[in-house]
C-alpha cells in the first residue's frame, strides 16, 4: 500500500479505495458483497441466540452462545472492510480481527471435545423408538393393574365370603377358638381387599390427564378437617389453618394430597389430649410452601428416605392402621404438578409435611 | 313382604364362588327362588337368541333383571351388554353390570352401551351380600317396566 505525506512528515494510511484506485465499479462490489456477508453474519447469531433461549433444554447449550459470538464478530470484521474503504482505521479493524480470531479459535477448541458427546445424543428416531417402548411397558401395567383389580379380588371375595358362610352355618358348633381364627381369615382378607383398592387408585394416577385451575386450598382443606371431624365425633383436636395462598392445580388429585396429609396428622396425634394440627404456608424464593404440622407420634428421621415408597410403613399395623399407600399417592400427585414433598418429624413430637404446588398454570 | 310369584333374575357369572355367594345374598332377602345362571357369555346370549330350543323360552320365561359380570369366558360381558340393548326384544330388559372392575373405562363401556346399574362386587361379603341384594330388591320390586 502507498504511503503519502500530508503536510506533516509523520507518515498516515491511505483508505482501502486509495487501492481500488477509487474505481466505483470495484468499490460497490466490495461494498455489496460485504454488506450482504456482514448482514447473514448477524442475523445467524440472532436466530441462535433467539432459539437457545426458546430451547433451554437443548444440550450444550452453551456451544450454541460462543458459535453466535464468533459468527457476530466475523459479521463486524467485514464490516470493518467497509469502513476502511474510506477510514483508514487499520489498527481498530486489526484488533477486531484478533477478538474475532480468539473467539474461532475457542469455539474449535471447545467445539472438537464435545463431537464425541454429540454423536452419542439419541437420535429423533431413538426417542421415537424409546417412546414407543414406554407406550408399551404402560400398556401392559394397564393390562396388569386391570388383572389385579379383577382377578386378584374375587378369590378375596370368595375367602371372605365363605368364611362368613362357615360363621353364619356352623358358628354354634364351633368353639370360641375356631371363631376367633375365622374372623383372623376375614380381617386378613378385607385388609388385603384395602391393598389392592390403594394400589389401583395409585396406578390409576398416572393415567389420568391432569385437570388444573386455581385452588383455594384453604377452603379445601376446612371441608377436609370437617369431614374427618365429623367421622371421629369423640375427638377433640385443634384445628388451625392459616391464611393460604392460592395454588394452581388438579382439584380432585390435590384434594386427595390433603386428604391423606390431614388424615394422618388425626391418625398420628389419635391418643393425644391436646391434639393440634396446623395447616399453613410460607412464601419465599418466589414459592409457597404449604405445610401440614401435628403434635403426634412423629417419626425418626433415619427412615424418611422410606417414607414415601409404597407400602411402606414407619409404625405397626396395631399401634395406627393404613395400608401405606397414602404417602406414595401424595408424593405422586405433587410430582405430577412439578411440586416437591418433604418431611421432618422427631420421635412423640410431631411430624410436619411440606409440599409446593405452581402458583400459576403449567406452560406445558 | 310378599313378593309376586314370577321373580326372576338372569345372573351370567362364571366363577362358581361368586354364583354362590350371590345366590346366598339374594336368599337371605328371599329373592332366590328364580334365578337362572348363565356360565359364560355364550350360555347368556343362547338363552335369548339361541337358534335351538331353550327349555326356559319355550315356556316363555323372560328375566326380569339380568346380572351380568363383565368378565366371563367366550363372549364378554360388554359383547353381551352390546346384544341385549341392541335387539328389539331384549332392549327393555334391565341390565346390572355386577362385576370386580373398578377400572373406570369398563364403567364408561358399559354405560355407553345402556347398562342401568354399575355394581363393583367389594370384597367384603356383608358389602356384597347388601349390594346384590338392594340391586335385586330395586329390579325386581320397585322399578316398574314397560311391560
């Protein structure tokens, strides 16, 4: 490139059209061509900005923001091949270029240890494929869960049926001791027939299609209390449930949550003379919990981890009854709404039930 | 209570067990003393539109409340269901779906093909012994039919 002295003697650069010989034609070549590449090097990192944020759940997220900046900073270098057609800013392009150089580099470099993970992604036709083996293995629990519910119940019917048969024909004749195993067999039968009604209304949940709309769950929750008031009239429990913000939810399913939480909270204080549960929530980290408290039997905190499996139960079936589905129905119910249960409890001194709901409707 | 002479009731069950505790429920409210029992949904549909002679059509003896469990062999009970409320003669006749399923698409089925009552058989026996019975009371005593 030639250098010109202007006036001074300190020696300054000529524009990159100097060189052209400010030949109009060759100027509008170069200028339309790096107009067009400069405007398809920004528009790329657009759309890729703009589908990262829509998509945050696709993997490597973060590939997809360093490919936007070096494809932007290459748009700015042929931007730069603009100005200096008549700024001879050749140090200021110079060092846009070296950014642009060290934003290609990083992206191969970080780009190159990743393919290896890329190519293990499943395939549209993988998850397609997965999918339909899902579909599947739940048609077949389907199958299964009708089996249990038909087949399983009617030798129960027949066990406890006839047992009752043999009490109602032949009762005088047997002793007090034949009488007492005969109502072992019935108990035992109807204890079962309650496992296997749990069991469905479990495997049922994940059936049906979740309903949600907006919830006054404290309104729910004193129809609850008023309901399990009325089935135990002898009792005396205290009752407080605290203003309650509003949930977002299936109204039956949610129901069922407080159901069982409340019911156990009077199971477990069942004895107490001050029985008192509380019903409340506390708001923070842009979240409501709602709790459940009661001032009973509790647990130790070395089997939470048990608490909510199926058929799991931290107390004997003579100290309170359940079939220990309760919790499980709850901890699947909240999970279906994206909500997360937990406990905390210490031996004779209560137990308290915490769960989250969305405050607003589901985007999915 | 006395009760007219020509009670009636077709129970289509299957498991020997269950025609027996039924039969016993119903006894116990003195509603047995005409039950005929289908074994399969094959014998069910014989007994209305059976092409051979049915000793109990010839004499011309028409149930008065079918009890039909939904699971049974050869034909099902939902197959029956669609049968008996889509034949002129037999659409009149009340059908009580008395079966284990709890399982809600099998109550939704047998609505949908006219069903009158949905009973899920419980397990236990005073439960069952009360549900039959209060079906058969109903059917056979208060529910008046197009004759």
């Amino acid at each position: 490139m030639d250098v010109v002295t202007q006036g001074s003697s300190a020696p300054s650069f000529l524009p990159h059209g100097y060189c052209y010989l400010w030949n109009p034609a060759l100027l509008g070549l170069h200028l339309a061509s790096d107009s067009i590449i400069a405007l398809a090097y920004y528009s790329i990192p657009l759309g890729l900005v703009w589908f990262v944020r829509r998509r945050q759940d696709v993997p490597f997220n973060w590939m997809f923001w360093l490919f936007a900046l070096f494809i932007a900073g290459c748009g700015t270098t042929h931007v730069m091949e603009i100005w200096t057609l008549w700024h001879p800013s050749y140090w200021v392009a110079g060092v846009i270029k070296a950014g642009t150089a060290l934003a290609s580099i990083g992206t191969a470099a970080m780009m190159i240890p990743l393919l290896p993970r890329a190519v293990k992604l499943p395939s549209a036709e993988q998850l397609e494929f997965a999918n339909r083996e899902l579909t599947a293995v739940n048609r077949e629990l389907e199958t299964f869960s009708y089996s249990v519910s038909h087949d399983l119940r009617a030798p129960l019917r027949a066990v406890d049926g006839f047992a009752r048969a043999l009490a109602e024909d032949y009762g005088p004749t047997l002793d007090a001791e034949a009488q007492r195993l005969l109502g072992v067999i019935q108990t035992n039968a109807r204890r079962m027939g309650l496992l296997i009604d749990d069991l469905l209304s479990l495997s049922r949940l994940g059936r049906k299609s979740l309903e949600a709309e907006p919830l006054d769950l404290a309104g729910m929750a004193r129809a609850v209390v008023a309901e399990l008031a009325s089935a135990e009239p002898g009792r005396k429990v205290q009752v407080d449930i605290g203003p309650l913000p509003q949930a977002y939810g299936d109204r039956g399913l949610v129901h069922q949550v407080l159901v069982n939480l409340i019911g156990n909270a009077f199971k477990f204080t069942r004895g107490r003379p001050d029985a008192r549960v509380e019903i409340g929530a506390r708001t923070g980290d842009g979240e409501t919990e709602y709790y459940v408290r009661d001032n009973g039997a509790g647990f130790d905190m070395q089997y939470a981890k048990k608490l909510f499996g199926v058929f799991q139960r931290l107390h004997r079936a003579d100290e309170f009854d359940g079939t220990g589905v309760g919790l499980a129905l709850v901890q699947r119910i909240v999970h279906r709404h994206g909500g997360r249960v937990w406990a905390d409890a210490r031996v004779n001194q209560g137990a308290t039930f915490s769960f989250t709901l969305p405050s607003r409707r589901m985007s999915a | 209570m006395s009760l007219p002479p020509e009670v009636e009731i077709l129970l289509v069950e299957d498991s020997a067990d269950d025609v027996e505790l039924t039969l016993r429920a119903l006894k116990a409210r003195n509603l047995a003393n005409q039950v005929f029992v289908a074994r399969d949904g094959a014998e069910a549909l014989e007994f209305f539109f059976g092409e051979h002679a049915h000793p109990l059509r010839e004499f011309g003896v028409t149930p008065r409340v079918i009890l039909l469990d939904l699971k049974l062999p050869k034909v099902d009970g939902l197959e029956v269901l669609k049968r008996l409320k889509s034949d002129e003669r037999t659409r009149s006749l009340p059908v009580v779906v008395l079966t284990s399923s709890r399982e809600e698409p099998d109550i939704a089925a047998a609505y949908r093909l006219g069903a009158n009552s949905y009973i899920v058989k419980p397990v236990d026996f005073e439960a069952f012994a009360r549900a039959v019975s209060e079906v058969g009371l109903y059917w056979l005593l208060l529910n008046e039919q197009p004759r």
